[in-house]
C-alpha cells in the first residue's frame, strides 16, 4: 500500500507545492455566473477540479461552502469529491472537525472511510479537545491510506491567544506552546520513516512567526506541513523557501481567491502559472 | 423578538436542566432494531424527538452521527432537526465547526440562518482558531434570536493540555486559562442583561475541576451552560447544584446513552424520569 505521505511527496515532486482551494463562495459564485446554490457550488467544484487535473497535484474543497446549502450542498460536494478522486488529485477536506470517543470515529468514517460517500484522501482536524483525542483517528488514518491535517498555528491573528498558550504540564521553565504540543503529537504518528514525509500533517499558515507557537524546524520535520496565507491572504510563492527553510520541501500551500477570482475561463491558465511560480521558488 | 437565552430559560423553568442527546450511533442503532444507516439514523432521531416532546425543553443531536452517511445522513437529519423545532424543542446541533472570515459564515448559515434546510436553534462551536474568530457570528446569532456554544471545558481528560493553558498575553502574575479567556470572550456577548440568562453560552464538562480551567461562578454568571458528562459519563443529577453552584441555575444537562441505551419502548418513561431527577436536584 501506498502512504498518504508517500502520495504527496509524488505530488509534490511532480507538481510543485500549490493546493488549488475549491472555495464556492457567493462573491465567486456570481463573478462565474453560477447560482448561489448547491447546483452553483458544485457546478464550481467540478469546473475547479478539471482546470486543476495534470496542473497542480492537490486541491482543498471547503466544507462551510457546501454545508451551508444542507444535504443538497452535501450531495454536491460529493460529485465533486468524487470527480477530484477520480482525476487523480490528491483531496484534503477542509473540513476542521475534533470531538471525542465514537463521535470522532463518526467524523472519521464520514471524510476518511472507504467506499464514504463524503470519501476524501485526507481531513483537516482541529485539536481543542486536546491533540490525543485524535490519536485513535490518526492511527487508524495511516494504516489504511489516509491522511489528516491537524491545526496548529493558524493564519489569522485572532488564533494567537489559544494556539501560542503555554502549556502547564511541564517544567515552568520549559513549557509548550499549545500549537508545538499539537504539533509534537501528530509528529509522533510519522516517526520510523526516516527521510521521508509522514501521513499525518499539521496546518502552519505562512505568514505566521513560528517562534511564538514553538514550531521549530525540529519540531516540524518529516511532517506534511499545510499552509494557507499564501496568495490574497499576503504571502508570496518566492517567499516559501525563506518562511519554511528547513521544512519546505514538505509544504502545501494553499491558494484559493488568488485563484478562483480570475474567473472560469481564465483558471486553468492561473492554476498552472501559480503552479510554475511554487517550483521556480523552490528551484524546480 | 424572544432571544435565545429567553427561550433557554423558559425551558430550563417548565421541563428542568435536562437536555437529550439524539446520538445514532452503531450500537443503539441496532439496540433499536434499526438499520445502520442514514434511513435508521433519521428514525431513531424521529423517535428521540417524539419520546422528548412535552417530557423535556431541549434535544441536542450529535451531526456527526448523521455525517457518516454523506448528503443522505444530512437529509435525515434535515428531518430531525425540523421535527424537533416542530414540536417546540429548543435544538441544539451538536457540531463542534469553528472556522474565520467567510467560511465561519458558511458554517453560521448552515446551522443557524433563518430557511437553512439544516436550521437549529442554537449550534456548538470550537475556538481553536481563536474566540474573536467566532465574534461576527456570536454577535449576529444574538440579534437574529438564535444561540451558540462555544467550547470551553470539554469533559474528556485529554482536553487539559490545550484548554488549561495558559495564555500569555496579560501579565505573568495574572494569567488567563485558555477556557477562561473562551468563557470571559463568550460572556461578553451577554452583558446588559443582568439576572437574565444570556444567547450565547459555553461547553463545560460536568465532571471537570472548573478551578483549573479558571472558570469561576464570576466568569460564567449569566451564560448558560452546556454540560455534557451526566448520565452515563459519570456526573449524577444529584450533583448539579454541588458541582455548579452559583451557576447551577443555567446549567443545560446533556444525556445522551444513559438515556437511550433503554431502547426504544422504554425511551419516553426514561426521560421523564431523568427529567425528573435533574428538577428534585434543583429542590423544583
């Protein structure tokens, strides 16, 4: 069986960092001149997915953007799911679910599960019930295949007052931020592959100051980092190399507006020329 | 227009604290001869609904128990959730979305926007991404007369290393807790209405030490509280006024197994019972 780290280190090599988001907001839905509804937002998804195919190597549908039009919504996302999968894209639902217990199995099975209408090749998580109630997830997530993306330190500002707090049981003096916990933890289900990248990722926006959330390069290496903030939300693709360093060869970045709001006539030629952009930065 | 926090106090005084978790997961499914499916989630959930009405003020369902089915568990719950507002229960969805910017509003018209197919009365909320993440949705739930639940204290033992952090934003001397910098945020959406129970409310587990998560009577006066860990998880009804004290007065209990694990006969006598005992626990 193929790793999900493994599927993206091919990715990766192949294509580059970018991670096209499927994001089918209103303002995008009327400047494509679709319906604002599910048949808009799937109409979107499955346009975004073909400009995407042999052009970038992952894209990142928004769940919110979907669920917002209830199971009619959820019917779309599924086509577009599907599609994506079948086009051989590698497919991060972002869909930011964390609970507990069989409620979590519950989330796992929806977004991870095989033959899942809702099926993707990987999720992202977020960790405020605490990182290790995940562990059974993301174990279960690399044995079959899968992957997750657990949040870490997010791109907003607003996430510093949780994602930067120290962590009280340690030493006083050698104390955790709470994102370099989160972070640790999912590192520990990518150990035992020396040199390669693990299936279990954490969410670094990129224009974050890793140093305040204790996210090291030691801390991150070997683990699937996935960045949002690149592109409308102000980072550059030339930027990549010097924001990540030691870590960057195992960076997603993640554009969505900068993308989709030239328009759908004019996507594909964007997707691949922000694609270029990623490899020229990386020295590809 | 009544707010949410009227509605909840109104059905705290007439049925009591108890609240029903409407929760299908594999082993009551079939428990109560149903099919494990989005078709037996949807009439389990019906049947949940029909045991509640008249015996108790507040049902919650759990989404992610109807999400493992894809658009067609969505579906079922669409049907729950309008069944339960049908039949004058307050619903609380269980979903546990956090996210910024437009996504949030995704995630806020999704649950709680007037004719959304998957319309609730009030949705459960996570702050990983920061409370002031949550803020134009908090603020906009409490003018359209709908609530949320922001997670401060989840009952599971594996949410202390994040939610008793210690945020280090003030002074070294004078730290906040993570939950309690989640609960002051949340509270202060509710001011101006004093002695009164304000919309918007927080998740603190039954069985945890609120003092290590700094979440003093002070802190929570005034927010009503979603408290999960009673029933099978632990806490007695007895104990509500010991465990919440000052606070005990809107305090929301959830059961959820200890209620339906008595199957589907016996489901309407056992909420009336723990309805009961949660309203002799509070001398009513």
């Amino acid at each position: 069986m193929t790793t999900f780290g493994q599927r993206v280190r091919a990715a990766l090599d192949e294509f580059g960092p970018l991670c096209v988001g499927i994001d089918p907001h209103t303002t995008l839905l009327d400047a494509w001149g679709l319906d604002v509804s599910a048949q808009g937002a799937g109409e979107f998804g499955l346009r975004v997915v073909d400009a995407a195919a042999g052009r970038a190597g992952i894209v990142k549908p928004q769940v919110a953007f979907f669920e917002r039009f209830g199971s009619a919504g959820y019917a779309a996302l599924e086509r577009v799911l599907a599609a994506a999968r079948a086009a051989g894209l590698i497919v991060i639902a972002d869909a930011k679910r964390g609970d507990i217990d069989t409620t979590m199995d519950g989330y796992a099975d929806a977004w991870l599960g095989a033959g899942s209408p809702l099926e993707a090749d990987a999720v992202t998580l977020s960790p405020y019930l605490g990182p290790d109630s995940l562990h059974k997830t993301l174990a279960s997530a690399v044995r079959s295949g899968k992957g997750a993306f657990v949040l870490a330190a997010t791109s907003n500002r607003e996430g510093l007052p949780v994602q930067t707090a120290e962590v009280v049981d340690g030493a006083a003096s050698d104390r955790e931020r709470v994102a370099e916990r989160v972070a640790r933890d999912v590192g520990s289900h990518n150990i035992g592959l020396p040199g390669s990248l693990g299936s279990i990722g954490v969410v670094v926006g990129a224009t974050v100051d890793r140093a305040a959330y204790g996210l090291s390069d030691i801390v991150l290496a070997g683990t699937p980092i996935l960045a949002p903030g690149f592109g409308a939300q102000g980072a550059q693709a030339g930027d990549l190399p010097k924001l990540f360093g030691y870590v960057a060869s195992g960076v997603i970045a993640s554009e969505s507006r900068s993308i989709l709001a030239v328009g759908a006539d004019r996507v594909a030629a964007r997707i691949s020329e922000r694609a270029a952009a990623y490899r020229e930065a990386l020295g590809g």
